[in-house]
C-alpha cells in the first residue's frame, strides 16, 4: 500500500500505470488520517497486508500524517500491529534532489511540536529545518516525483508479484480447460442460440415475479425471474442452483 498525503497526484500515478507495475494499492486522505482510512489498514492486515509506505511534505504536519497514520490513540484503537514506513519527504531526500524550501510559521507551542516531530522520527537536524521552513512534494517535477517513488519502492523491495511455481501451474492448467471449454461452447453456440429462441416462455413474466417478490421481496429482479423459471420451465430451464440446463442430443449439459 502507497499512502500519498495529497490527492492530486492520482492522475500521474494512474497515467504512469504505477500501481499496475507494482500490484500497488494507492490510497490518500486530506490532512490527517482519518478513521476510516485507519480502520481500513487495520483490517487489510487480516488479508496479509505486508508493508504501507507513507509519502508526505517534509513538514511539521507531514511528520503528524505519517506517526498518526498507523499509532493508536483516542480516536481509533488498532487490532493488528501496522507495518508502516517513512519514504520521505526527509531531508536527505531534499538535499539529494536539490528541491526548494519555503518559508513557514509554525503556529502553536513550537515545543510541543518539536516532542511531536521527534516521536515521529524527525532527526535533530531537521527539527532545526523544519522550525522555520518546509519542503512540498510539489516541489519536485512529475518525472522527479514518479522516480522518488519508484526508487524507494525499490529499496523495499516492491516489485511485480509472481507467486509460487505450484500456484503457477495451477492457474496455467485452469486456463487451458477454459480455452478447450471455450471451443468446445463454440461448437455447440449456434444450436443453442435456435434451441434458446425457440423456446416457450412463461405468459405474464411481469406478473410472475410480483409474486415471488411478495414471498421473497429481498430477491433482485433476476433471482426471481429465474425462480420463475425454475417453475414454469418450457424446454429451457434452470436447476436449483440457478443454472441453464439445455437438452441437447437426448443428454443434459
């Protein structure tokens, strides 16, 4: 999982089909993370969530995204133990690539945020930096963004997943039978197509199903049509499972 504390980054990262090459989950929330967003990791790590990777502004606030994101406290309580990490903005990365800072004025008790930003990992010297001025993703161009990404993604060892060689050839043997199963429905597609226009429908469908939806109103539209079916069958009909039982050559298939 990606996590981008700005929102306005998806369409380069969809352009750049990023999560498609890294089988990547991409999500972002406005400012701080919401509960939502929290209660949504912590489930994920039921279905083997491995690692969220965390991008944020190299300032105070991105230091509060990043240690909130993944940190029990009032507002939400986490089952599970969030494998997240820190992928920048950091000064090192800022210094690397050259980027621009700004100025800024961080409103508040300036000690209180400087214990903040050392709970979240800030090093000394960029709680120094970060007292005065602060560095923007948007400082970087889209292809010094896209490689940011890619190079850390990197050094965590994302890549594209292939699973196991039994899994492999599982799925390799499944495509083949759904190919022969293909052509073998290919052969048989114009008589079923005759079969399936000459069969005789149920009068009043509409009516038929006002009265499954008194017994059963919870049903879609065409669950009960199919229990209509299932009723009034007129040489094509439908099993218990729902499913087309076709006569063809004395036999069903």
């Amino acid at each position: 999982m990606l996590f981008i504390e700005k929102e306005g980054f998806g369409p380069l990262f969809a352009a750049e089909r990023l999560a498609e090459r890294y089988d990547l989950a991409i999500m972002s929330t406005k400012g701080m993370p919401v509960t939502a967003a929290r209660m949504l990791l912590d489930k994920l790590c039921y279905r083997s969530l491995k690692l969220i990777l965390v991008l944020h502004d190299f300032d105070v606030s991105g230091f509060s995204i990043f240690g909130t994101l993944g940190t029990t406290n009032r507002r939400y309580c986490f089952a599970n133990n969030v494998p997240v990490i820190d992928i920048g903005l950091r000064l090192a990365d800022v210094e690397l690539i050259g980027l621009e800072s700004e100025p800024t004025d961080v409103s508040g008790n300036w000690w209180k945020r400087e214990q903040t930003l050392r709970r979240h990992g800030a090093t000394p010297e960029e709680i120094a930096f970060l007292k005065s001025d602060r560095v923007e993703l948007n400082a970087m161009t889209s292809r010094q963004l896209l490689d940011f990404v890619e190079q850390k993604l990197g050094e965590h060892g994302v890549e594209k997943l292939v699973p196991q060689d039994a899994i492999i050839e599982s799925h390799a043997r499944r495509l083949i039978e759904q190919r022969l199963a293909g052509a073998a429905i290919a052969r048989l597609r114009s008589d079923i197509t005759k079969r399936t226009a000459a069969a005789k429908l149920p009068g009043n469908l509409r009516g038929r199903l006002a009265e499954v939806f008194e017994k059963r109103p919870e049903l879609p539209w065409d669950a009960a049509l199919a229990e209509v079916l299932v009723k009034k069958s007129a040489g094509v009909g439908y099993d218990s499972g729902r499913q087309l039982r076709l006569p063809l050559g004395g036999a069903e298939a």
